[in-house]
C-alpha cells in the first residue's frame, strides 16, 4: 500500500512539473515564436516576390539612323593671282603690215595711216603684250619723191598709237624698216612741156641757121630729142609703200597694257 501510495505521488509530481514546464515553455515560447515570425515574414515576403516575374523593363524606342551625307571634299587652294597688267619693254620690236598704199606722189606730211600688227609681242613671261591683229596709228612726217632715177625719195613716218582689244595706248616708237619701192611717174604734163619747150628752140635755131623751112623741121626734131633727154633725166620717181606691205618698228620706251 505504502509502496503504491508512493509511486502515485510521485507520477502526479512529475505529472505536475511537466505540466508546470509545458505552459512554462509554451510562454517562453510565446515571444520567441512571435520574434520568429516576425523575422520569417520577410523571408517569405521576398520568397514571395521572387515567385512573381519581375517586369520587363521598357526598351528604348528604335530611331531609324539618318544617313548621313559626307562632307564634300575641301576646294583646292586658289591658284596665285593673275597679273592685271603685261609690258613689253624698250628695244622690243613689232611687226605690222600696212592698210593703204602710201605713195610720195599724193601723201603729204601730217596725213594719217594705219598698220596692223603682224606677229603676236609677248613679255618676258610669254604673255602676249600686243596680239596679232591690233591696229597702230601713225602719221606721214615727210614725202619727197625722188627728183630723177638717180636720186632717192624719202618717206618718213611716225608712229602715235596702238589700239588693242579697243583701247587705244600712246607709243613712243621709231619705224626701222618698210618695204617701199620706187615708181615713175611716166610722161607728165611737165615732161611735154620740157619737150616742146626743146622742140621750139630747136626749129628757131634750125631756122636761123638753115635759112629755110627744112632747117627749122631738122632743129625742131633735134631740140624735142634734146628735150626729151631733159625730161627724162628731171622725171619724178615716186616712193611708194604698197598696201599690205610689211614694216617694223621699234618700241623706244615701255609700254604697258591691261591684262585680257
């Protein structure tokens, strides 16, 4: 009996301290399984959260790309500028044709004429100065014609400008050389007049000598033989230079012309 006694009072002491101990460790685990809620529930949260497919984030909006045109090449560099004015200087000479015939016979001094230029004048660098084609200007100094074959004429001119493009420049020049020649006059009135004049005082000596009609026929036939002599040795002989004729002249001081 004692023994029974015994072992249940020990059975419902132990029963008890369980008992004491479950509530005391359901309290104490009250706060604790609050805590551990509290510090699970994010985890979950987030467990949460990665089970939901994040949002695809927005793409940029494609712009079709411009084409772009490529700068165009840079100019080439500007050559070096033109020179506004040529000169052909002192000594140079030109060549040039005349327009009209030029005789001694009618020319008289202080007329005008023209020529024009025959071959192209360039500078030192090529540039032509005076083309082929310009115009030079000039007036006749003197005109003598040659008062018998035996003598010479003279035609003298002078040259005042040149006209090129179809501006006109002074030029100081000197005409070296033109292709003249020499023309008779042929019998003139001044030549029959030697020759009668030759024939008449041939018929009065024939007269006075002869004493009849056959001495004055003899003396008139020698006097315009002799007057005829007279006049051919007195004949004017004309310088003349010929249209189309060449010529040369030379320039005695610079001249200077615009560029074209």
């Amino acid at each position: 009996m004692r023994r029974t006694t015994w072992l249940r009072m020990i059975g419902g002491i132990g029963a008890g301290l369980l008992l004491g101990c479950g509530k005391g460790e359901q309290t104490s685990q009250t706060p604790d399984s609050t805590a551990r809620n509290l510090t699970m529930a994010p985890t979950e949260s987030s467990t949460t959260m990665r089970d939901v497919p994040a949002p695809t984030p927005e793409q940029p909006k494609h712009t079709p790309e411009t084409k772009r045109t490529p700068a165009p090449p840079p100019p080439p560099p500007a050559p070096p500028p033109q020179p506004t004015f040529f000169t052909a200087g002192a000594g140079t000479s030109v060549g040039a044709t005349i327009d009209d015939s030029i005789t001694t016979r009618s020319a008289k001094a202080g007329d005008p004429f023209s020529a024009t230029v025959s071959e192209a004048v360039r500078d030192p660098s090529g540039h032509i100065v005076i083309p082929v084609g310009s115009s030079i200007s000039g007036t006749i100094v003197r005109a003598d014609p040659a008062p018998n074959p035996r003598s010479t004429g003279t035609l003298e001119l002078s040259i005042t400008s040149v006209t090129i493009h179809g501006k006109a420049y002074p030029i100081d020049a000197t005409v070296e050389s033109k292709d003249t020649v020499m023309q008779g006059r042929g019998v003139t009135g001044a030549d029959a007049a030697k020759v009668g004049a030759g024939a008449a005082a041939g018929a009065v000596v024939g007269r006075i000598f002869g004493k009849n009609t056959k001495g004055a026929v003899i003396g008139g036939v020698l006097g315009a033989a002799g007057g005829a002599v007279a006049a051919q040795r007195s004949r004017d002989i004309d310088v003349v230079l010929p249209k189309g004729n060449g010529m040369r002249i030379t320039l005695k001081q610079p001249l200077t012309v615009a560029a074209h």
